[in-house]
C-alpha cells in the first residue's frame, strides 16, 4: 500500500497517541446522547486513529488492519445495527426508532431508550469508522513520498 514514515520520534509519538485517540472516539460515542458527540464524531475520530497507526507503521505492520472488503463489511454490519434497532419497535407497535415501544422485562420506558440510543450511537461509529478507513485505503497511494531521518526521499 505505502511505506511507513521513518523516523523514531514520529511512531513513538504515534504509539502514545493512538490508544489516547480510541479512548476518546469511545467516549465520545457513549456520551453522544448525553452530551456534544454520538457515533459519527466518535467514528471519525476512531478512524482518525487507525488512519495514524497505518502512515506511522505502514500497512503490514498496523495491528489496526482491516484487509480487503473487511472494512466494507464492518460497515454493513454498523448499517445493520442502525437499522436493527430501528425496525425492532415495529413489531411492538411503535414507529421506527421508537425505542420505548420495546418491552424489556424489569426495564422502565426511560432505560430501554437510552439502550436504544447507545446501540444506534455504536452503528454509526462502526459505520463511520469502517467506511472512512476503507476510502483511506482506496486513495492511498503505493508509495508515500515521505522523507526519511537523513532528509532522502524513500
């Protein structure tokens, strides 16, 4: 796919960087429904992340590696969970993404809503997260013109 970035200081830069990054997209896909954020800032940032591991390390080497389609198939299944919860009230009566229409025994109205918030949150992000790293994949190019320490061109 492209050559890694070769210097020492940008991927141990990038190794403390990734995981604070993911902690982030995390919280901010959890907190979406509560506070600024949701599945599509979280999943952008989450792919932000994975997208830094892959110029720093090079593709061979990311442990965040999602080869072929892979990445095409996450996304579908974000789209399935979106669309899972949302089809899931109708059976029940309720309209589409009317999660307190859902019957959880020993669960109030309020909880079940806010479960179905945090699933269609995790869709999103997972959608999001899988479709910006593919496009990343698809436009990279072979080689990356990066320069190496010593200021040659790779």
């Amino acid at each position: 796919m492209f050559a890694a970035y070769d210097t020492v200081v940008v991927r141990t830069i990038a190794k403390i960087l990734v995981p604070m990054i993911q902690v982030f997209g995390l919280y901010v896909v959890f907190h979406g429904a509560k506070s600024p954020g949701g599945g599509f800032q979280g999943g952008a940032i989450l792919a932000a992340s994975i997208i830094l591991s892959r110029i720093t390390t090079g593709p061979g080497i990311s442990l965040l590696n999602l080869p072929g389609l892979s990445g095409l198939r996450f996304g579908a299944v974000g789209v399935l969970i979106y669309a899972g919860v949302g089809l899931l009230p109708l059976l029940w009566g309720g309209q589409f993404l009317d999660y307190g229409a859902v019957p959880l025994p020993g669960i109030d109205t309020a909880e079940v809503r806010a479960l179905g918030i945090e699933a269609v949150e995790v869709g999103v992000a997972l959608a999001v997260t899988a479709i910006m790293v593919s496009i990343f994949d698809d436009l990279a190019p072979t080689t990356r013109p990066f320069r190496s320490a010593r200021g040659a061109d790779r």
